[in-house]
C-alpha cells in the first residue's frame, strides 16, 4: 500500500473507528473527549492528501494523467464492481472542510450538548458516521459505492435532528428523511442506467460519456439532477431545508449546512455532468433558469423571515442557485465558481449557525422581533454576527464574494440573450442578499436591547471561540486569497470539460 492510498484509508477508517470507540465508553464526557480526538486525527490524513506535487485528475477509459491518489480494489468481483477511491483538487477541499465542521462541532460538545433525549456520547458517535459518510461521497470513484455512501448519512441526520432538536424536531426529521429517500430512489435508478447501458460503474471511465446513447444520457442526467438537486437542495425541491435547519441542534444545522448540502452539488458536478455531458447540454439552460429563481425566490423569503435560523437556512436556498448557475454555464469560469462557492458557503455559513445557536442559547428564542440591541450587551457577538453576514452577503475580500461574482461573469461570458438576461437576474438577486442580510443585523443588533437580549451577557465561552475562529480565519483566507481553493481546482475543472465537452 502506497503512502496516498494509507491516507485515503485513514481518512475514512479514523471516524469509523471513533465512533465504535465513543460508543464503547462508558462515560459521557470522556466519550465526548475520544470522539473529538477521533475527530482531530482524521484531519490530518485529510490536509496530508493534498500535500505535495500532483498531476491533474484524468478522465475517460485511457487518461494520460492520474488522481492524486488513488486506492482500486476488487470489491463485488461477480458484478464487477470494486472499492475505487480517489482524490483530487475538485474534492480535496470539500474533504478538509468536511474533516474541520466535524472537529469543531465535536470540539463544541465538549462544553455544550443540546438538550434532547440522547446522550452527548451518541451525538458524537452520530457525527462521526456522518463525517464518513460525507468523505465517503467525496472520495468515491465507482457509482455503486458513491451511492452507499450517499446514503450512509441518512440515518445518523435523522437521529441528531429527531434526538436533540427542538420542539418539532420528529416532524421536521421526518420531513429530511422523505425527501432524501425520494432522491435516493431516483439516484439508484440513474445508476442503475448507467451502469447496465455502460457496463462500468468506475466514475473515472464513464467521464464523457463512455459511449453511451443520447437517449441514455439524457435520462440519466435527468434522474440525477433531481436526485442531486433534492439533497442540495434546489428550488423548487428545497422545502425540506427550512424545517430541518430550524430544529436541528446547532451542531447539526453546522454540518447539515456546512458540507451535507455539498453532497448533492459535487455529485452535480462529478456524476450527473461528468457522466452524461449531453444530458448536461441539453439541461444547461432550463438549470440556469431555475438557479436563478432560485437566487430570487430565496432572497424575496428571507426578506420575509422573523426567525433567525430559519432566515440563514432560506438563505441557503439563494447560494446554491449560485453554485447551480456557474455549473449550468459548463464553463471553466462556472465551474470554478461553483467550486469556491460551494466552500465559501460551506464556511460562512456554518459560522452564521454557531453565532445563531449562541445567541438563541442565550436569549431562549429566535424570533427577530425579540432580538433587539444585541451590540448593547453582547458587542462581541454583534461583531461576529456582523462580520458573518457581510461575508454572506459577498463582501469583497470575503469567501463569499468569489462564487457570486464568477457565476454572474461565467454567464455573461456564456454570451447569448438568455445568458445575460440570467446574469442580470443572478446580480440583483446578489443585491438582494445584501437587503436581507443588512435587514437582519438591523433587527437584531441595532435599536434598543429587547428584555431577551437584556438576558445576553457580554462574555463568549472559549469553547465558542475555539469553534468560531478557524472559521472566521478561514472566511478572511479564502476571500482574501483564493487561489487557496482555485489553484487546486484548475487543473481538474479543465480535465473535465475537455471530455465533456
């Protein structure tokens, strides 16, 4: 076994083994303890896969480059299917940030467990399947296995959802885990086209199409785009993710949104795209009209909200229409932006639900109108909840001014009147965003400090900030410098579209 292929083992056998660690200790903060651990170690083998020289990722039957790593084993010799990881500057960072949101938020347990009817040792365990899961995804090169690991996080987000959620928790876990398996169902059966017409599930060997039919593709692309867009979600399939952000616990709202949603839009890009590259042509115009509403629609509601996990949850809704609309162009520019926006969100984003967890917390509510005068008693954590919003809103020198503003220059540069007309629809649903975002720190941290905030002191555990720095460092990082996610994306992204193409 090679030194690549150890680390690409390790990454998924650490949280594995932490989790059946955590569950044989008998008491609760130490279980806590060795899951965090479990959780700190599979870090390292994560940011060591990206460390070094590589060649670029390499796609079709004959590549002339390979993965950076790579492990290929006979897994199902009688159906020709095998164990086929890999690794490369597409889904090296979503393994990092993967590796990070589920350290801190083990990390943060430590000192918080939300209250509920489990233990914080059966919390931890969960976040530990689900982080194997989700790296699973990433790392997966056989379409088989990329969908068994696809559905590994089900079960353990319906548990931290329906065990440590708030009020309505079973109704919104319910509602998570229906829609996921009705995207489940039409993920098997866009495999299981493939794979029959190509005679392959190897990802790596279907990347252009591998000879199969227009006809094929364009099924097959259909079934995964909306199995994909169910999971990411896209409107107008995004219903599900309001409720289940809303009541999930903030450690879960972290993950959920963090690096769960990038399931279905690296799945978009590696599978559906990659797999049918003319089931993606053919869609490519009817996926930027829907990213765009989605872009529109998401903003208008979260003008709308008065609660404030729910308006960041809706938020989500508007930066996945980014994300689809920079794939929807098939363009390098496109696709890059879906890259870096796909990790900016993932960031800011599970920033704004541990400042959201912190401050309902506190103030024992979320409703904005109860919020007032926040910067009166808490200046700190006004000031980080500011700074998390203005890089949602994609402030320049932000993570999260890169996505929007590429996806909007990718579909300029697409050319054409519905192109453009879709760009300058996509630019002021980014105003927009700004509107809504400013509205919220209006709401809660201006004005006259409501008696909820009166509750709110002005100190901040070092837990928090233990959790919340890497992320506000991370948001500084990548707005500032990004070619952090970009240089390593480059290569493969053009790898890719000289197939599909």
């Amino acid at each position: 076994m090679t030194y690549g292929q150890f680390l690409l083992v390790a990454v998924l056998a650490v949280p594995a083994l932490g989790a059946l660690a955590v569950a044989t200790v008998p008491r609760d903060r130490a279980a806590r303890l060795v899951g965090t651990v479990a959780a700190g170690l599979a870090l390292v083998p994560a940011v060591l896969l990206g460390v070094g020289d590589h060649n670029w990722f390499g796609y079709g039957p004959s590549p002339g480059v390979r993965p950076w790593h790579q492990l290929d084993l006979p897994w199902v010799p009688g159906l020709d299917l095998r164990f086929h990881l890999g690794v490369d500057g597409i889904s090296w960072p979503l393994v990092v940030l993967t590796a990070l949101l589920t350290l801190l938020c083990c990390g943060y347990t430590l000192w918080r467990v939300p209250a509920g009817g489990g233990s914080g040792r059966a919390l931890v365990a969960l976040l530990l399947v689900v982080e194997v899961g989700i790296l699973g995804t990433f790392l997966a090169l056989d379409m088989v296995l990329f969908f068994l690991f696809f559905e590994v996080v089900l079960l353990p987000m319906y548990a931290i959802i329906a065990g440590w959620g708030g009020a309505d928790r079973r109704r919104a876990a319910r509602k998570f885990a229906l829609y996921t398996l009705f995207g489940s169902v039409l993920l098997l059966v866009g495999v299981y086209t493939v794979v029959a017409a190509a005679g392959t599930a190897d990802i790596v060997a279907l990347t252009g199409g591998a000879g199969l039919s227009r006809n094929t593709q364009l099924a097959a692309f259909t079934l995964l785009a909306v199995a994909f867009a169910v999971k990411s979600p896209l409107w107008p399939l995004h219903s599900w993710l309001p409720a289940a952000h809303t009541q999930a616990p903030t450690v879960g709202s972290v993950i959920l949104a963090g690096v769960l949603l990038k399931m279905g839009t690296y799945g978009l890009i590696r599978v559906a795209v990659g797999v049918a590259p003319e089931g993606a042509r053919w869609a490519a115009p009817v996926l930027g009209v829907l990213a765009v509403a989605a872009i529109i629609v998401g903003s208008l509601v979260c003008l709308a909200q008065d609660e404030l996990k729910r308006l960041i949850a809706y938020s989500s809704v508007g930066h996945m229409g980014f994300v689809l609309l920079g794939v929807a162009t098939l363009t390098t520019t496109g696709l890059q932006a879906a890259l870096i926006g796909n990790i900016a969100h993932g960031i800011i984003t599970g920033l704004l639900f541990f400042l959201a967890g912190a401050v309902k917390d506190r103030a024992h509510t979320g409703a904005l109108d109860e919020l007032s005068g926040l910067r009166e008693t808490a200046p700190r954590l006004a000031g980080l909840l500011g700074f998390a919003a203005v890089a949602s809103l994609g402030l320049p020198g932000l993570a999260g001014f890169w996505g929007e503003a590429f996806a909007v220059v990718a579909a300029v540069r697409r050319g054409g009147p519905l192109w453009t007309t879709l760009a300058v629809l996509a630019a002021v649903g980014g105003a927009l965003t700004a509107a809504y975002f400013l509205r919220l720190l209006r709401r809660v941290t201006h004005g006259r400090p409501s008696p909820a905030v009166d509750r709110v002191g002005p100190g901040l555990a070092a837990a928090e900030l233990t959790a919340w720095v890497p992320l506000v460092l991370l948001a500084l990082a990548v707005g500032l410098v990004p070619t952090l996610v970009l240089g390593y994306a480059t290569g493969p992204v053009e790898a890719l579209l000289e197939v599909v193409r």
